[in-house]
C-alpha cells in the first residue's frame, strides 16, 4: 500500500510551488484545458478533502461521501479557482494536513474496508491513499510550473505504467498496446502495437500530458483520455 510518507513528500513538492504563485501566475492557464492553475490547485485541495472523508467513512463506519455529486465537486472547483494566489496555497497546505491526519488515524484492519467513491466504483479504503498519490503528482505536472513527468519517482512511474496499460487493454476504444521503457527495460501490454521510450514520457503519454513526439511508434495513434 502506498505510505503517508510518500504522500507526504510529494504534497511538499507540490506545496513549494504552489508557495511560489504570485495571483498573477495563479490565474495562468494550466496543461488542462479550460483550467487555469487556480483551478487545479482547488481541485487537488478538494481531493484531500474527499479522500479525507472516505478514509473517515472506512475507519467510524459512518458513511460520509467522497463529494454531494460530481456537479458539486466541479461548482466547487470553478469557486475557488480565482482566488489570491496566497489563499490557494493556504487550502492546498490545510486540506493536505486534514488528509494525513485522516491517513495516521486509520488502524490496519480499516485498510480493507469497501468505501465508495463518488462516480460509484467501490474500492477498498486503501485505494484512496493510492488516488491520493496520484492526483498530487501529475497534477503537479499540470501546473506547468517547472514540476515535469522526469520529476515523478520512479516507483509511481513504473506502478501507473503498468496500471495505465493495463486499463487501456479493457477498454473497446484504445489501441492494443505493449510499452517498452528504453530506460529501465520493463515491459508492459502484450499488444501488436509498440509503443518505446523513456518511462516517464511513456507514462506521460498515456496519461495524455504529452503528444509522445519523443516516442517511438506512437506517432498518429489516437488514445481516448484515462485520467
């Protein structure tokens, strides 16, 4: 399972560089369409949120939701996307802390219990520290602050590509896909279609943070987005 240690180094990471947003930088476009980095900071705080009250749900056994509704989420989102780029950085620092006060108070055997998230899927509560990983790192890429797929840990890089390909293998609308990392030699997939590179731009690709023009064999492939 994911540690809060992890978490944790990657929510200070993300932290420094929402700390040094002025309200202009605030208000900048983000990688994410339509999204300034006013509104994924918003959002990733909103995450903690969330993944804070499932980890609540699985630990009392009283059910407390993830968010109302998706609608609510999204409204919440678009709220505090304009705000000074110091109050931002204030929810990012205060959400987070809520998450990993959450995270140090769940005894082991809460690990296991199926919460559900807020588009229906229900999951172990484990997964939230997993989601909660994930939404802070690439997220931090999509500030296109300086933070970039080369900066993921290789450990989460090697995790969400196997995860990653594996998804798309499910899915009618994708390609069948096999990855080869130049870098660390793993392999992924057992599809016709190759797909080779670094496993940071490889994962960065499949997550849609990249066209893959520093990838062999990814040219004119058209992947629905996964994330």
């Amino acid at each position: 399972m994911i540690s809060l240690a992890e978490i944790t180094a990657a929510t200070r990471a993300l932290q420094a560089t929402a700390d040094r947003l002025d309200d202009d930088g605030a208000r900048a476009p983000s990688l994410l369409p339509g999204w300034t980095r006013g509104h994924v900071l918003t959002h990733v705080a909103r995450n903690a949120d969330g993944g804070t009250r499932l980890l609540t749900w699985a630990r009392t056994g009283v059910e407390t939701r993830e968010y109302p509704s998706l609608e609510a989420r999204a409204a919440e989102i678009e709220e505090g996307a304009d705000r000074p780029a110091s109050a931002l950085a204030q929810d990012v620092r205060q959400s987070a802390q809520r998450f990993a006060d959450a995270f140090a108070l769940m005894p082991d055997e809460a690990w296991g219990r199926v919460v559900q998230w807020t588009a229906g899927a229900r999951h172990p509560s484990a997964r939230a520290a997993d989601a909660r990983l994930t939404e802070v790192l690439v997220h931090h890429v999509d500030l296109d602050a300086g933070f970039t797929p080369a900066d993921w840990p290789a450990d989460f890089t090697s995790r969400m590509l196997a995860s990653a390909t594996a998804s798309y293998t499910r899915r009618a609308d994708a390609p069948d896909l096999r990855i080869r990392a130049t870098d660390t030699g793993e392999e992924h997939g057992r599809g016709e279609v190759l797909v080779t590179g670094p496993a940071p731009a490889l994962l960065a690709w499949l997550l849609g943070r990249s066209p893959g023009a520093d990838l062999t064999g990814a040219k004119d492939i058209d992947l629905p987005f996964l994330y």
